[in-house]
C-alpha cells in the first residue's frame, strides 16, 4: 500500500498541472514500513525530454541524485517516481512498463484539459525485474497519511 502525506499529494497535482500539455514529474521520497510505502515529500524534477515531452519523461539524473543524496542525510529514501498523463488515463503505459525497476514505486497523475483528474499508483510483480524482464504492473493501492 501507498500511504501519501496530504503535502506529497498536493504537490503532485500542482506539478501535473503546471506541467500540462507536458509530463511532470519527480520523486516518491519517505520510508518503507513493512510492505508499505509511505511517502512523505514529492520532490519535482526536470522533465529533459525534449523530442516528446507530451507522453514522455526523462528525469534529470543530476536531480535524481541529488534529492537522493539530501533524502538520505534526513534518514529517508527514494521510494519510486511520480509522473503524469496528459489527457490519458492513470494507467502505466507499456513505454512507463519498459523502463521500470522492480523495487520501485511508481505514481500516475491524470490531467485532462489542464485539470487534475485522478492518480494511481503501481509496482512491478517481481521486486527484482529489470526492464528487459516479463514482468507486469500491479496496482497498489493508495490511503491518504497524516500531515
């Protein structure tokens, strides 16, 4: 289960929509508490794709590290990535499929016409898959946390 901090959620919407036509994007920051994650920061970064950025993201490695670096001086973790579907549905694509690691989480946030719509949240089957291998996308579900 994703358990998201109502400041992680918010900041999430904000960015889809400021984002909008593109995808925004950034980084699912907290703490793993059993099987659960609970996500307490949503850090924005960089969408570098510039061929399309309308249904593509590239995060900023530089970024990527860095709010990896400062997350782990405060005792807290990476957990996954977030992104959104501009004018598309919450669903993973098989392209977001393609280049997810299966120890990760990874948020969708749904955009229509410049206005937040709907996010879900998925995780890979298999907690070891890399990209190349057969694994799918199973929804985790999401509750609301505690400021």
């Amino acid at each position: 289960m994703l358990v998201i901090s109502p400041e992680a959620q918010a900041k999430i919407v904000e960015e889809a929509q400021r984002a909008y036509p593109h995808e925004g994007c950034g980084l699912l920051v907290g703490k793993r508490d059993g099987d659960n994650f609970v996500v307490t920061e949503a850090p924005t970064a960089t969408n570098e794709n510039s061929d399309r950025p309308k249904v593509w993201y590239d995060l900023s490695p530089d970024q990527q590290r860095r709010i990896e670096k400062e997350a782990g001086t405060r005792g807290l973790a990476v957990l996954g990535f977030y992104h959104s579907h501009p004018d598309h549905p919450a669903r993973p694509s098989e392209g977001d499929r393609s280049r997810a690691f299966g120890s990760y989480l990874y948020l969708i946030a749904s955009v229509e016409k410049g206005k937040y719509k709907e996010m879900t949240a998925w995780a890979l089957d298999d907690d070891m898959a890399f990209p190349e291998h057969a694994s799918q996308f199973v929804k985790v579900d999401i509750q609301q946390g505690r400021k």
